[in-house]
C-alpha cells in the first residue's frame, strides 16, 4: 500500500480534493529494484504520475476560464496521471474518459475522481505511443506529455488519432527549452496552435506554464 495524503485546491473559484503520494522517491527505488533488464525499467516507466504537477494545474486553469468545456461534451485525459484536468472537465459538466499505460496511475485518478464527482468516468489502459481509435473525443487534454524528447516523433500522430473531426487538443507544459522546437515545429504538421501563459504558485513556488490549443493536423 502506498502512504498517501489529500491535497486541496482551488483552481478559479472551484474547490478540487487529490490523492497524491508521500514518498514518490520510494516508488523510483521500487522501478530501480526490478533491475536493468525488467520492461518497466528499460521503457523507463518512472513514476511521475504520483506527483500533482503544476502544469496540471494550469490546464485545469485553463479549462475554466477558456470556457471551452460545455455540458456533455467527450474529453480525453491522455496520460491521465493523477486525474486533475479531467477532473475538472467533468466537474463543468463533460463527459470524460481517462487513459494512463499504468494501473496504478488509472487507480489513483478513479479515487480522485469519485473524491470529486457524482458522475460515472471511463478509466483505459492505453499507450499513447499506439493510439487507439475507440479513445477519440471532441477535446483532448494532455498535461505534460513533451516531457522527453523520444516522445516527440509519437505525439503529432497521438493527437490525430484522439481527436474527433473538428476537435480541438489541449496540451501544457512548463516551458522547457528543448520542447519548444517540438511546439513551435506543430503549425508545419498542420496544426492551427494557440498559446497562453499562465502564472501560478503550487508547494511554495513560483511556476510560469505553456498552454497550447491545437485544432487540425
């Protein structure tokens, strides 16, 4: 069992509850102890799902003061982790299917779901390396997925292959210089893209976060 403990957040004007990890560092040594030649630590499947990140929290952000999320809309929580965008997607009233390549992320955000919501969610298993076509929905959100760039080749591809015709893709991330060429290269692949910038403080820090809609491609 993991020890775990309950954040609270409010993210404009709504209240939001999350279950996270106290020793994220323990499940890195838990990945480690496999040994160099367990899947999991060839693919490098370390456990950054178990942390609340703040690009995560600047696309909840995001979600409430674009107002791009009405009532009954699908969305997609591509590479879920904790839950939080999706979350609040559902907390303004869509209809939203979370998918992680690891149980323990789909474990995690059900519980914050049902922390937060009434309504019943779809919790998949899914690689976004291989996109599955029964996952489309009207929007896309994806917290932090540009996050190594061996992700890059597979994210354009990922992005079509989950969004419905004239949907839209919402993507964050904290402003890393090496995925820049990735967002800016988006717009040759046939993506419209849009950004803003958020501000915000998360754990006694500062944090400056990229949110980009993409529609197309």
């Amino acid at each position: 069992m993991y020890e775990t403990k309950k954040e609270q957040l409010s993210i404009s004007g709504i209240d939001i509850s999350i279950l996270t990890i106290v020793n994220v560092d323990a499940l890195y040594e838990k990945l480690v102890s496999k040994g160099d030649e367990h899947e999991d630590v060839k693919d490098e499947r370390i456990p950054y799902w178990a942390d609340l990140w703040p690009s995560a929290v600047a696309l909840g952000e995001h979600l409430v003061k674009s107002n791009v999320i009405k009532p009954g809309v699908n969305v997609h929580d591509m590479g879920c982790g904790l839950g939080l965008p999706g979350i609040v997607a559902g907390m303004l009233g869509a209809d939203v299917l979370f998918t992680d390549y690891l149980d323990e992320a789909l474990d995690f955000a059900k519980q914050n779901w049902e922390l937060n919501c009434k309504t019943v969610a779809r919790f998949e298993k899914m690689d976004w390396r291989k996109p599955d076509l029964a996952y489309k929905a009207d929007i896309l959100v994806a917290s932090d997925v540009a996050y190594e760039r061996r992700s890059f080749e597979y994210l354009p591809d990922a992005f079509r292959t989950l969004t419905n015709p004239g949907g839209k893709i919402i993507v964050s991330e904290p402003k890393r210089l090496y995925a820049q060429e990735f967002f800016n290269s988006l717009q040759y692949q046939g993506f419209q893209v849009t950004k803003f910038e958020y501000s915000l403080r998360l754990k006694n820090f500062n944090h400056s976060i990229n949110v980009f809609e993409l529609i197309g491609g």
